[in-house]
C-alpha cells in the first residue's frame, strides 16, 4: 500500500497561524463575553485588534454602542461620519455584511447581527483580508451579548415603571384619593383589600429590592409593596391583616405592643418572618384600618417603629386605641373650617400655580415629612419652600417655624378631613366662630390630653413630662431644648429616645407625636 508523502497531510504553516490565531480570538471574544458591560468590552477588543473604530450601528445609522473611552473625539466623529450612510446604504441593499466607502475615506466592514431591529457592527478602517472573518465570529458573540443587554435595559425600564406607578397608588391612598388608587391597582395587581395594615420596615438601602421581593414571596403575593419614596432605608408594604389584628380608628395614645412568638402550631405573622429572614430590619405594623385610613396606618407603623429599634424582637404593633377626632364635636369643625378658610378660598393667579388642595397636600406632607416632604411631592426644594412661604402668608401665622402653629394646623387637616365634618359645619349656627382653646377646654379633650401624658408621667424624671414640655417649648429643637435642660444634645436626645418607649410613639422620627403632646399639654394648661 502506497503511504502518501507526510506533507500532503499538514497545512502550510501559514494556514496553522491562522487557525491559531482565529483560535486565540474566538476564546478572547468568550471570556469578553462573560465581563461586566461585555459589548463595551468585545468593542474595544476589537478596535485595538483591527485599528479602527468598532461600533454598533442601527439601520438609520445612529450608533448604538462604542467602547467607551477608548479612543479620542475626533476618532469617535470619524467613525460615525463614516458609518452613518454606510450603514444606511447596507440596509437599502438588503445585505447582511459588505466593505463600503473607501476611496477618500477609509473602508467600512458591516455586518448584520441576528437581533430584533437591523443592528450592524461596523469597524472603519482596516484594510486586512482576514477582518472579515474575525468580524463574522465576532458577530455572533455580539449579538447573544447584545440581546441580553438589551432585554436587561427593557426589564429595568419596566421594574422601574411599575414602580413608580405602585408608588402613585400608594401616593392617592395617603392623600384620600382612594377610587383612583383601585383602580390603578385593580390593573397592576394585587387588588387593594377593603382593610388594611400598613407594614414600614427599616432595612440597609442596598438591600431594599431584595428584602421587598422576600415580603411579597412569604405574603403570597397579596402584599401591596413600595419602597418608601420619603425615606431611603424604607420598605412600605399594604397587607390584609392579620387573624386577630386590631382594628384601629386612628392615631392615639398608649405604647405600642412588642410582639412575642406566636401560638404553637399557628402560622407565624409577616413581621416575625420578616425579621427571622433579614435580621437588620426593624418593623412596625399598624392596627388594621379601612383602606381609606391609610395615612392613619403609616403613622401607626411609624410609631410602632419607633418602638421595634430598641426592642430585642425587632419588631413592634402599634398599641394606641383613643383617635384624635375625641377633640372634633361642632366646636372642632368649626374652628378647622376658619382656620384653613383662607387657604380653601385661595383661587390661584395662574393656571400653572397650586390650588388649594395641592396647597392643603403640601401643607400635609411637610406637618409630616418636613423637607423631605420634596421627595413626598415630587417637587423641587425650593418649590416647596416658596410654597411654605404662601402658606404662611394665607393663614397668617407662621406655620414654617413655630410648633404652636404647626399644631394647630395639624389638628385642623385632621379635623377638616374627617367623614362627618361637613355635616357638623352645615349645623353650625350662622356667624358661629370658634378658638383653639374652645375645641380644647371640652371634657373630652381633657380626657384625651390626660391619656396622653399619663405614659410621660410614669416614665421617671429623665424622660418624663419636664423634658417633654422644655422640647416643645423649645419649638422642638433639640439643640435649644438641651440648652435649656442644662444637658448636653446627647443627653437630650439619649432622654427623648426613652420618652419614646414609654409612649411608644415617634418623636424625634417623621411622622411625630409632636403635635398631639402640644395639644395635650396646652389643653391642662402645661404650656
């Protein structure tokens, strides 16, 4: 049998460097591939592997993706000057890769991706035999890489939508909107329940996506989740409650109750599985409401909170059950109706400017939230100090700096905005007026104002009913009020943390019991 010579069965040295190098290439394109912004990367692989500018191209000739910084301006112009009608004129033809240009201008090599919408890669400028196949295996990496990119960008961009609009629901609940919110929820899913407990949990910003995915998982997706749009280290979430949850009128007195374990045998509550998953939440719940209390929910789970930071289990229920509108009766209403008359009557000089219930939102929100009320709003800073400063001058005090206004306006919103309000002032007697200290000196607000600082009372010297009353005088400012108790701030602020747990309420975290204590203590005379 004849053997063939040996060197009819081995390629020209030439054709193994090819193989090689084709080789060395393939795998330096793969492991591109599994980078961190691996389009960017193979781009700029390329570039320096051709010596010319590498980009991708969609069919009107916008260049979609480069390699970033990797070359200067004037190259980065040129390539997409020369790519633009190149990339035009391949897409007329039909092709799926040519060499355009050249000439007086440098050769662009395109070559069709298999994506969705005509994308090219293009690199201007070499003028090599084998670029064609190093653009041909570089394509196809290209394109896997491409799609995922941009199915990433498609799923942020709709995770972010759905966001905004879950937290535009929860912005209609907190400003009484509550036909709207349904309906927006009714399309996005879950339905909104007809009662609810509000859920505010503290956790590490970073973490914040992940810990609201788990709450939904261990809620059984009926859990209405938002990350709180005011404060960074929140998650806010909207459940049905709990078998054997409270059902609470509104924000009142009383400390709220540090839950234990719960009964053997008995399914373990959202909050209990929310701190044994993530052990650097705090959470507070609120009793349960009617949907459209929940803004009374979120102060109840804020309070609560306050008290979950420093208890061993993490987590605390709101345990207060004597509602503010204890103060309402005709006296009440009336007084709220003159009080916020101007602001109700307020017609705006431009179509452009806030009208009075945007003026009356504002004036919520920063009672609540103070300047973090812009981040509530969704407006500029300076808007909503120019807003401030209108409100100011249309209820004629000065609501931006004293307590004793503050206050008064606070209890005058609640009171405006209560069910039966309307009603009560349509009973009025024509030309009846009504002060501040009227709707206080009633039975029953001194009854409401004694439950109040009862808990201060019995609470010992360093967090008791003189600290509290030189904060409020202080307009509660802690660095004057510790001025004023001869203490340094933190001592001062070390005695209003204990005032905390004996209330179980915030103070010294938005929303505050600040105003209701002023209340009550003007109401028996303390101030």
């Amino acid at each position: 049998m004849h053997t063939p010579p040996s060197d009819m069965h081995t390629p020209p040295s030439d054709m193994r460097t090819d193989r090689a190098d084709r080789a060395d290439d393939v795998l330096a394109l793969a492991r591109l591939a599994t980078r961190r912004g691996a389009v960017r990367e193979m781009l700029g692989w390329l570039a320096r592997r051709t010596g010319g500018p590498a980009v991708l191209v969609g069919d009107t000739g916008r260049v979609l993706a480069g390699p970033g910084g990797e070359h200067d301006p004037a190259v980065a112009r040129l390539a997409v000057d020369a790519t633009a009608d190149a990339t035009v004129e391949l897409h007329r033809r039909g092709a799926a890769s040519a060499v355009l240009g050249g000439g007086e201008g440098p050769p662009v090599h395109l070559i069709a991706l298999d994506t969705g919408p005509r994308t090219y890669l293009a690199v201007v400028g070499p003028d090599d035999p084998h670029c064609g196949t190093l653009l041909a295996d570089a394509a196809r990496t290209l394109a896997l890489c491409w799609r995922l990119e941009q199915s990433e960008r498609a799923r942020r961009r709709i995770e972010s939508a759905e966001e905004y609009s879950r937290e535009a629901v929860l912005h209609l609940l907190m400003v009484g909107s509550v036909p709207a919110a349904q309906r927006i929820a009714g399309a996005l899913r879950p339905a909104l329940p007809a009662m609810v407990q509000m859920y505010v949990i503290e956790c590490p910003h970073a973490r914040r996506r992940e810990i609201a995915r788990r709450i939904d998982h261990e809620a059984g997706g009926g859990a209405w989740i938002v990350p709180c749009p005011v404060r960074p280290n929140h998650v806010l979430a909207l459940v049905p409650p709990e078998p054997g949850a409270g059902v609470g009128a509104g924000v009142g007195v009383g400390a709220a109750a540090v839950g234990g374990d719960p009964p053997r045998g008995g399914p373990a509550p959202l909050d209990l599985l929310i701190v044994r998953l993530v052990p650097e939440c705090r959470v507070g719940v609120s009793a349960a409401v009617a949907l459209r209390d929940t803004p009374t929910a979120y102060e109840q789970a804020i309070h609560a909170l306050a008290v979950a930071r420093n208890a061993p289990e993490r987590r605390a229920g709101f345990g207060g059950d004597v509602d503010v509108t204890v103060l309402a009766g005709p006296e009440g209403y009336v007084w709220a109706s003159e009080l916020l008359a101007p602001c109700l009557r307020y017609a705006p000089a431009r179509r452009a400017d806030p009208g009075p219930q945007e003026l009356l939102g504002t004036l919520g929100s920063w009672l609540s939230f103070g300047g973090a009320a812009s981040r509530h709003l969704k407006i500029h800073r300076n808007t909503l100090a120019a807003r401030m400063r209108h409100l100011d001058e249309l209820l004629g005090v000065e609501v931006s700096r004293s307590l004793a206004a503050q206050s008064a306006a606070w209890l005058a919103l609640r009171l405006h905005t209560a069910p039966q309000a309307a009603a009560a002032r349509a009973q009025a007697p024509p030309g009846h007026t009504a002060t501040l200290d009227a709707v206080l000196g009633t039975p029953a607000a001194g009854t409401w104002a004694r439950a109040q600082l009862r808990p201060l009372e019995q609470a010992g010297p360093t967090a008791g009913l003189e600290t509290i009353r030189t904060w409020l005088r202080a307009d509660a400012r802690l660095p004057a009020a510790a001025t004023a108790l001869g203490i340094s701030l933190p001592g001062a602020r070390k005695r209003l943390t204990r005032a905390e747990d004996a209330l179980g309420r915030s103070l010294l975290t938005a929303p505050s019991a600040k105003y209701e204590l002023w209340l009550a203590m003007r109401a028996l005379g303390s101030l």
